[in-house]
C-alpha cells in the first residue's frame, strides 16, 4: 500500500468504526417524543403563526437557530422561548442549515425520541382527522420498527391566486390550494429522524445514518435520498409553502438559501412559476388559523407584545 492510499485508510476507518459503533443505536431520551429544529432569518412576518401551529399540532419542542435576524422575528419568539417551548440559539453566516441541524444533534439528540428537522415555510400536518402529529409519527414509528427514520413528502401549496401578500391572516387560511402528486416538488421528502441513528446532515432533506440505518415512507418503503415520488400521503405530510404570493416571492429572492454559501445562489421567477400549481382546494388548515389567532392573541398579550404586524414586505427587505 502506497504512502496515499494508506494516508485516505488512516481518515476512513474512524469515520466507518463511528458509523458502525452506533449502528443499532436505540432511539434518543424520553424528555422530548418529537421535537423540531429548524434555521431561520427575518421570518418576522409568520413565525409567530409557525411556532403556535406546530404547539398546537403536539410538536414537543422547538430548537430554533437564528441565523442573524435583523427584523423583530425573535422578539416574537422570546415569549415561546419563555414558556419552555423554544431552545433559541444565535447562529450566524451563510450556507449554516447542516450545521445547525448537526448541533442540534449532538447538544440535544439524547433528550429526543423524534427529531424532524424542517423550514419555516413547512408545517407537519397529521392527514387523518382527529390526529396529532406525534400520535401520527409513534405509530408510524411503530409499525416499522427497524426504520431509522420517517421520510415525509412535501404537499405543494401555491399562491391560490394572490399576487399581493395578503391584508389580514396567516399562510394557512390564505393559502388554501395546492398541487395534486406529480407536480413538481410534490416527490421531494423531509425527514424525522431517531436522533441516534443519525451520523450527520449534509442536506437540508435528509441524513446520512449510521450503517445499518435507512429512511420509510409511510406506505413503508425504503426512501434512499430527497426524493420519493408517491401518491398524496394519507397519515402524514409536511405542508410546503414554498411560493405563497407572487409578492412575497420576490421578496424571499433577498434572503438567499439557509443551505449555501454563495450569496447569488438565489431564487428565480421561474422556480415560483413551475412551482405555482393550486390544482386542489385544500381547506384542511384552516380550523387550525382560528385556532392559532386565539392562541396567539393570548400569548402574545400576556407577553406584553404587540399582537398584529404592521411591518410590510418592503420594510422586512430593506434590513436583510
């Protein structure tokens, strides 16, 4: 063996003994059935609704990195970080996703059963009637038990129509239609994850695992990557608004992507074009808006703050 090939062994074999040793990992502690980490940057406008769905939805915890807002989004997150339903932590720079979600790994995996690792403009909706999401997952969890992880595909939601960003209300009592299965996105996945059965992220939609470890759907099939074309899921799906109004997407443009580092690697109108699909009427989320504006307005009294945003698209733009 030459002096390379043993120098590239000598880096590869921890790595492999790391993946091996935790292999079987069991699932993380017990403090947390499902929590949600997630990356955000001057979400002002709807993090307040964000994190008061996914409260409601069951969601345990919330690790939130902050990728150095300049706007009010943690003053709205401060009263949830108060009550114990946030870790918030400061995280700045660019292209700092993975990172984040490999911190939020390591400082607290083992307090986790569930890990889901989503975005801000992603809401992890239980399909069935009558279900919580972490009711929906445990039984997924359940049912394929030598599964490391759940893949979760993306239902699309498009503008429904709006070219403005909407006077009044959240995303989900505005935005109420969405694409049928094999529109474009509609294949992509996001992955909840047994904490210890993960070796690391480097994509924002999905790990790499210990060896032995592998991702399902909800049908039960082995899902190897981003993407898994499928029917519309029946128990669960993360719900994805990804353009919202054709306002707000130009404005998004400004923000960059939470995965890379290149500061011009930015969204296109054409991505918002092929992604524009409002093929179905989905009203499924409103019940929970009302539920979210009840809640919310408590909180957010009780906290001291201001219970409306009067701050408009161009004002968050000018400060990122």
């Amino acid at each position: 063996m030459d002096a390379l090939k043993l120098k590239n062994a000598v880096k590869i074999i921890p790595r492999a003994f790391c993946r091996v040793r935790f292999s079987f990992s069991k699932p993380g502690g017990e403090q947390y059935f499902l929590t949600v980490t997630v990356i955000v940057k001057n979400e002002e406008l709807y993090i307040r609704e964000w994190l008061e769905y996914h409260r409601l939805a069951g969601i345990s915890h919330v690790f939130l990195y902050d990728n150095g807002s300049t706007d009010r989004t943690m003053e709205y997150v401060r009263p949830f970080e108060a009550d114990g339903f946030v870790t918030a932590t400061h995280f700045p720079g660019r292209g700092m996703q993975a990172a984040a979600y490999n911190d939020a790994l390591k400082r607290f995996g083992k307090d986790c059963r569930y890990m889901a690792f989503i975005d801000t403009d992603e809401f992890l909706f239980a399909v069935e009637p009558g279900k919580k999401v972490p009711e929906v997952v445990g039984g997924l969890m359940e049912a394929y038990p030598k599964a490391s992880g759940l893949a979760v595909n993306w239902a699309m939601f498009g503008s429904s129509g709006l070219e403005k960003r909407p006077e009044s209300g959240g995303v989900l009592g505005n935005f109420i239609y969405r694409a049928k299965a094999g529109r474009p996105g509609t294949d992509c996945i996001k992955t909840i994850v047994k904490p210890g059965a993960v070796w690391r992220y480097n994509h924002p939609h999905y790990p790499e695992y210990m060896l032995g470890g592998y991702s399902v759907d909800e049908r039960g099939q082995r899902v190897n990557g981003w993407k898994n074309p499928a029917p519309d899921p029946e128990k669960l799906r993360v719900n994805h608004y990804f353009t919202k109004s054709r306002e707000e997407w130009i404005m998004r443009r400004k923000l960059g992507k939470a995965d890379q580092k290149d500061e011009n690697n930015v969204r296109t109108m054409e991505e918002f074009v092929r992604h524009d699909n409002n093929d179905l009427l989905d009203e499924s989320m409103r019940p929970w808006a009302a539920l979210i504006e009840k809640a919310s307005a408590g909180v957010f009294r009780d906290a001291g703050a201001d219970p409306h945003m009067e701050d408009n698209l161009e004002h968050t733009a000018d400060r990122t």
